[in-house]
C-alpha cells in the first residue's frame, strides 16, 4: 500500500486561497502518493452544553452541510473527493492514518483552546502533523510585532499596522488538479472502474464503513423574514454561494454604501453578509478584500468600501488576542478581576426564546432562533440585555450564540461577548446599551419590532 497525506478540513471548506489544501496536495506530490481529503464530525459538538442546550442547532448544522455538499463535487472534479467521518478527532484520525499508512496529517491551524488541543492529542498519539495559518486578512509574517505581542485595544492595532503600511495578503489560487486517491478508497467510490484495490483491503472496508456517517441534518429554515435566507440558492452554504455572492455585491457598488447602512436591522443588502461563509471558511477574508479592492480600483475607495477593511481587521484582532491570552479568555472571569458572574436561569431562559418583555429584544431573539442570523446592532443589545438588565451569565450567551448563529467563529463570538460584558481588554470595560434608546435610534418606525413581533 502506498503511503500518502490526509488533508484534515475544519473551517476551511473551500478550494480558492486554501493554503493547507495546497501544502497537504505538495506534501503528497513529493513523495509520489496520494492525497486523502476528510471532514470529521465530532460527536463533542452535537452534545448539549452545561446550559441544557444543544452545542450546534439546527441552522448551523443544516448550513454546515450545505458547504459540504458543495465542496464534494468540487472535489471530484479535480480528481479527489471528500470523505466525511463520524467519531472525535484523537480516535478517529490515528486509525484511519494507520488503515492508510498514511505519512503525514494536514490542517488548519485555529488559534483556540479546543481545536489546539485536538491537535495536540494527535501529535501525542504519534502523528505527524503540519498546520498552516490562513483564517487572517493579514499574514503574520507581515505583522509589524510578534502576534504575542499584538496591542490589546483594537484602534491602537489597527493604527499600528496603517502606519506601518500592511495590508491583507493576496489570495492563492484554486488549485487545477490534486493527487490520487488512496486506491482503496478510489475503489470504493460510487462508479470506480473495478474494486479489486478495494477487495484487497477487507480492515479498511470494514473500518471506513464502520466510521463514515453524517449526524442527521435538519431541512434549511425558509423564513421570508430571513435577512440571511440560507434555504435560498443564493445563501447556500457551500463555495460556489459565496463567491457568487461576493461577485454580485462589488457589481452592484454596495461596497460604497457598506458604511451608511451597515447598522440596519433586517434585508440582505443593509451589511456585506460575509461573515456566514467566512466563519465555515467557504469564504477567506483575502478573496473578499482582494474583491473590495479590485472593486476601489474600478470605482474609487471612499468611507464604505474602507470599512468593510476595518470590519475584517477587528476580525483579525480577535485572532491575535487568542493568540495573546489563550485560555484565559475563556475563564468565567476574562482578563478582567470582577466577581464571577451569576446565572440568572430564569432570566436567560425567557432571552433564549424572546420572552423578556423588551420588543426590541424580544424581536432579536426571535429572529435569531427562527432564521440563525442577527444584525451586529440588535448582537450588541441582546447580549448586552442578557449581561446589564439581567444580570446572566455571560458565558451563557456566549454558548447560545454558538448554538444559534450560521457565522459562529469562535475567535469572534469569544472576543465579542468579553467586550460586552467587560471581561476582555477594552479600556471602557464594557458596554451597556439603552435598548429603547436604540429603537428609537435604529427602528424608530418600529418595522423591526412589527416584524419579528410573533415567532
């Protein structure tokens, strides 16, 4: 049996700008074997949280399946495929490497305690395994400090790395071809001409059809009211969605209005709506700037289209906190030294369902348990409802927000909910937000609230 590379997806479920597709593809070439795509669903985020919840709800598990549904045909046309298993990574992956007598494992590298330790238990168990950076607009290696060091407040960031004159780097291309299947696996594949590679390894049938499964997937929510309707083809979750997506928001100059609407409440059109397939990786944030870009060149740049920059740098930063803090990021306490928070359940089970007697946050909830999608505006106000005017737990929203939102990227969804509730490095140490005072600012005809006014 010939040896060869698994390539191991995470949050990079795409061909364009994939750096580890393309290392796992160069590592695999240049010992003359093949190349083995695979996608793990891990039973630790089917189970329910300490909160009595589900870890991933429905639209995150509905629109997870989109992407790869997508990405496998893409696959196939350049001559691989993409196999999905069901099983925790520190079990499944040392098996299915020594079925293959596979040489080396590739994946992206995530900045997270969970998705570091699960490779570190890898590297434990023996394998070899490369990770490759590549969810940032910015390469490290461009950062004008070590990421270590990285400045805790996000304007001191961002001014440090203008008056250095770094920008985002340049996306990598798809690649045109990738190396063979393993030829057992080949075999194994619906159509394969002949199956006597496949006959020839009985352990490997028996073990690839003991751990090849997908966690049922419910049907995609269509909700009219949806302003990121993912049961649409325009939505969906996979590549081809998002590039589609990306091509006509540039055609149709939305970059340049980005600024002046991006604190609307309800529509597609109102905010870039990026952030869904970033958070899959169907989308890198180089290929959305790259775009915006070639976009400033045709057009001319102005507030709007230097924003969607400025969005994609918080991003970053979020990133480079992880990078900076690590675990204690996810301590009850943050960075901060308050009191440990309280649990109101009472409270955070009325918020969860849109039950808290405040129609604008009522009508939030509502929307995000219907459509997995909220405006940054009402994120803000809800989780700052839940914290402030509560008094719940913020580590509780923070895991409701993970359940609940398609664009559900740890980095951000951490980072964001320490700065609400004053646990992370912002030096105002916290934000409260007078939600009538925001109806009144952001829904002042109250269309919002009419909207989402009944689940």
């Amino acid at each position: 049996m010939s040896t060869g590379v698994i390539y191991w997806l995470r949050n990079d479920l795409r061909l364009h700008d994939n750096l580890a597709l393309l290392l796992a593809a160069r590592r695999a070439r240049e010992q003359g074997g093949w190349l083995l795509p695979v996608y793990l669903h891990d039973p630790q985020q089917q189970r329910d949280t300490r909160w009595g919840f589900a870890r991933m709800g429905s639209h995150r598990r509905a629109f997870l399946a989109q992407a790869l549904d997508d990405l496998k045909p893409r696959l196939q046309a350049l001559g691989s495929d993409l196999i999905e298993l069901q099983g925790s990574p520190a079990l499944l992956l040392p098996g299915l490497m020594r079925q293959l007598g596979a040489s080396r494992l590739v994946c992206e590298a995530i900045a997270a305690p969970e998705e570091q330790d699960a490779v570190q238990a890898l590297r434990a168990a023996g394998l070899q395994v490369e990770t490759v950076w590549q969810s940032s607009l910015i390469d490290p290696a461009d950062l004008p400090f070590r990421p270590e060091a990285v400045p805790d407040t996000f304007t001191t960031f961002r001014q440090k790395l203008e008056r250095a004159g770094v920008l985002e780097a340049l996306p990598r291309p798809a690649p045109d071809a990738l190396p063979p299947l393993p030829a057992a696996v080949a075999a194994m594949v619906p159509g394969a001409a002949g199956d006597s590679a496949a006959e020839g390894a009985p352990a490997l049938r028996a073990w690839l059809a003991a751990a090849t499964a997908r966690p049922a997937i419910p049907p995609a929510a269509a909700d009219p009211r949806s302003s990121f309707p993912y049961a649409e083809a325009c939505c969906h979750g996979g590549e081809r969605a998002a590039l589609a997506h990306l091509r006509q928001y540039c055609a149709r100059g939305l970059p340049h209005s980005y600024k002046d609407t991006r604190n609307g409440l309800a529509g597609l059109d109102y905010s870039s709506k990026f952030s869904p397939w970033l958070a899959t990786g169907a989308l890198s944030p180089r290929q959305a700037m790259a775009a915006i870009r070639a976009f400033e060149a045709e057009r001319g740049a102005n507030d709007g289209s230097y924003w969607l920059w400025f969005e994609l740098l918080w991003r970053d930063h979020f990133r480079w906190m992880q990078c900076k803090h690590g675990r204690r990021l996810y301590g009850p306490r943050g960075l901060s030294d308050l009191p440990l928070p309280a649990h109101n359940a009472r409270g955070f089970e009325r918020w969860t369902q849109g039950r808290t007697g405040n129609p604008l946050v009522d009508a939030g909830m509502r929307e995000l348990i219907c459509t997995g999608y909220l405006s940054n505006r009402l994120r803000q106000n809800v989780a700052s409802y839940l914290v402030h005017d509560l008094g719940g737990d913020w580590r509780a929203g923070a895991a409701w927000f993970e359940s609940q939102l398609l664009d559900y990227d740890v980095q951000s969804n951490q980072g964001n909910w320490l700065y609400v509730a004053g646990r992370g490095t912002d030096p105002r140490g916290g934000r409260r937000f007078n939600t009538h005072k925001q109806a009144q600012d952001y829904d002042r005809d109250g269309a919002y609230r009419r909207l989402w006014g009944q689940p």
